[in-house]
C-alpha cells in the first residue's frame, strides 16, 4: 500500500501537467483593427470610394403622429395633441400626400423633404403649438404645463432673462432632444429673438400684456417644430 500511494501522486502530478491552464489558448484582442464593418454588415466594394454611411432622411407620418403628443401633450380636453383638420386627424386626411404608403398602390414611405411637405408642416405647427398654448393657459401650475414650464404668463426677456433662457433650453430639449449647457447663451440666442421679436411686435407700442407674450412663445414653438432638427434624423 505504501508503495502504491506515490506511484498514484506521481500519475497525479502529471495529469496535472498536462492539463491546459487557464491562461493558455487563443487570447480575445478588444483592439480594433482598421474599419471593419460589424459582423452582419454587407459587403463594401472598396473601388467604390468614398464609402459614406446613411444619408439624413425625414420622419415618417407614422412618426410625427407619435411625436405630437409626447412633445405637446393633452389640449384643454384632455386628449393627445395631433394636427386637426375640423373633427379630423390632418396627418390620416393628408398621409398619402405626406408620402405615407397605402400597400395597395404604395408600398414604401416617400420621406422626399418637398416643398408641399414643409407647407404642410408649416400648417400643422400653427394648429398643434396653438392648441399646446391653450392648454398651458388653463394649467395655474408651472409643472403641468408643457410650453411655459419655467416662465409665467408675462415674463419676458425684460422681467424675467434667466427664466426666459430656462425656459427656452428646456423647450431645445424637448422638441431636439438638444442639451444646451448652463450659461450658453449664444446657443439660445436665435430663439430668443425670435421670441422678443415676436412679443415686441405683438404690442405694437403698447404694454406689454399675457397675449403679446403667448405670441412670441407662439412663434418660438412653430420654429422650433418647423426646423430641420424636428424632421431629420
């Protein structure tokens, strides 16, 4: 018995050998080398240069119905903000103008930026900022309103700049999904002249009233859902 223990340490010690580690083996680089497409990407033909990824495309009806109501919110009956025409959702009257397919005759999305497209839109941000507007109107608290969150009825840039300014990033965020940074004003300078602009030329001379204001936060919602950054991606 004796004998036989070291005879089965020594069988031991070298299966223990022999036996791969666990360092040994092919090692994972996490390096990446050269440009090399992921793994499901087709083919790229390198005569075919420059190779450049995905040209900008504009939102789909589809989309733009789902975006007036997160952005804007509920009107003063409670229901989901969308275009109207009358009784009737525009974006479902319009959507085979707007390029919407109809899989009858139709069967890709047109998402061509036209000029009949931008006039639409044109259109429609006059209808859902208005109704956004009047809903705010009706909510005394600043954290149920959706456009004038940071500001009361008749701040201006005058009387109230840096709830102007918050206000005006937040609605950046909002409607962009852009972060303007603390302090940067020159970033918000274009929509607060347009929002100055427009309350200046609502008063005419006059005093400044709650109507003059809602104005230019009029103005600064349909041109923040008229710009580019809303309907491209």
């Amino acid at each position: 018995m004796k004998r036989a223990l070291p005879l089965f340490f020594a069988a031991l010690a070298a299966c223990s050998s022999g036996a791969p580690s666990e360092t040994s083996g092919p090692v994972l680089n996490e390096t990446p080398i050269g440009t090399a497409p992921p793994t499901d990407h087709p083919p790229i033909d390198p005569a075919k240069k420059p190779v450049t990824s995905a040209v900008s495309q504009r939102i789909s009806v589809a989309q733009l119905r789902g975006a007036f109501p997160v952005i804007l919110g509920t009107d003063v009956n409670g229901k989901d903000i969308t275009w109207m025409s009358g009784s009737t959702p525009a974006l479902d009257k319009m959507a085979d103008v707007l390029g919407e397919a109809d899989y009858a005759f139709v069967t890709q999305d047109n998402r061509a930026p036209s000029a009949l497209y931008l006039k639409f839109m044109d259109d429609a941000a006059r209808d859902v900022c208005d109704r956004a507007l009047k809903a705010d109107a009706a909510r005394p608290q600043a954290t149920d309103r959706v456009l004038l969150r940071y500001v009361g009825p008749t701040d201006t840039v005058t009387t109230n700049a840096a709830g102007v300014d918050q206000n005006l990033g937040y609605l950046t965020l909002r409607f962009h999904g852009i972060k303007v940074k603390d302090g940067d004003a020159a970033r918000l300078a274009p929509l607060r002249k347009v929002f100055s602009d427009s309350v200046t030329a609502a008063a005419a001379g006059q005093s400044v009233t709650a109507a003059h204001v809602t104005e230019g936060w009029r103005a600064v919602c349909v041109g923040l859902v008229t710009a580019p950054e809303f309907h491209l991606y």
